[in-house]
C-alpha cells in the first residue's frame, strides 16, 4: 500500500473514532489542494468519512437520482441519529421509518454489487453513485441492503427494487434497512 493511500485509510479510521471532519489535513497523492478545498465544501460539515446521506459530486459522471413519487424518499431514510453503545454507534429510528419495517417497498438507488459476477442477488443500493472502489458514498443510513428473488444485472444506471423492507436495529454489518424478497421494477 502506498503511504498517500496508507494515510488516508488510517485519517478515515480516525475520523469515523472520532467524528473529526472528513477531509484530512492534507490532501493525498495526485490530488490538488484546489480538489480537497472543493471536496471540502461540497461536503456536509462536522461529518466523519462514511457517514451522513452522502454527496453527489456536480463532477459526477452519473446524473442524480430522478424524482419518482412510487418509492421510499431517500431524505427519510437518511435522517437517522445515533446513540453510543459501549464500543458501537447504534441507529435512533423515527416513527416514519418504523412504519416501513415489514411493509412492502419500493426503494432507488445505484447498485453497488458485493461479489463480481454478470448477475448479483446480493447487493447494496445507495443513494449517491459510487465515486471510486475504494470510498463508501455516505453512511449507512444512505444504503439499503438488497436480496433479491432473481438475479439482477448490475447497472450503472439507477435501479428501483421492490420487496419487503426491514429497519435494523442492531445488525452485525452495521446495516441500517434491508430489502428482502426483492424483484425489478421499471
């Protein structure tokens, strides 16, 4: 591992521990200082790497999310808080999110498939695209694990899934929602 990118792993490990802000004190190899003040300010403040609903960069190859009225609003889903609980950080759900638990949903985002294949069963939807293979896009209030029915081709394009959705209180991964029985939907 190179030691820019050493650095960097190691400030978003001190960063998430800590809740310090997500840019680190200097910006990495290749990257100017204009990218880190810019990627500074299009970021939510006081948010720790891995955290928060994500940011969809306005230098984003891949366009926002299109409104849709027939799916879960990610802004509902996103705004969680967490409470301490001895070495962990545990979700505080509202009543609007408890009240998808165990209902049918339908849920958009991009794909971010867990395993290389032409066909995923198992997946992630974010809310924001995936800028690079080694970042996650926001935290996990911004993803929504998917087990799907059939398999799925991996798109870069938004996918929308319906299934029966589950709010996790506790889950070993960190997850906060679930998408279970999942199919496409156009």
């Amino acid at each position: 591992m190179k030691k820019p990118l050493l650095a960097s792993v190691i400030w978003s490990l001190f960063a998430l521990e800590t809740g310090a802000q997500a840019v680190p004190p200097r910006a990495g190899a290749g990257a100017s200082a204009a990218a880190a003040s810019q990627t500074a300010a299009s970021a939510p403040t006081g948010l720790a790497f891995g955290t928060g609903p994500g940011v969809h960069s306005p230098d984003s190859a891949f366009a926002p999310l299109p409104a849709r009225d027939d799916v879960v609003p990610w802004e509902l889903l996103t705004d969680v808080k967490t409470r301490a609980d001895k070495n962990r950080l545990l979700p505080v759900f509202k009543l609007a999110q408890l009240q998808l638990h165990q209902k049918t949903q339908r849920i958009q985002g991009f794909m971010m498939p867990l395993e290389p294949g032409e066909r995923q069963t198992h997946f992630l939807l974010s809310a924001v695209p995936l800028s690079c293979p080694f970042c996650v896009p926001g935290g996990p209030e911004s993803m929504v694990e998917v087990k799907s029915r059939t398999p799925v081709k991996p798109s870069n394009d938004p996918v929308v899934m319906e299934g029966r959705f589950l709010v996790l209180h506790d889950d070993p991964y960190g997850l906060y929602y679930r998408l279970v029985d999942a199919v496409p939907v156009k």
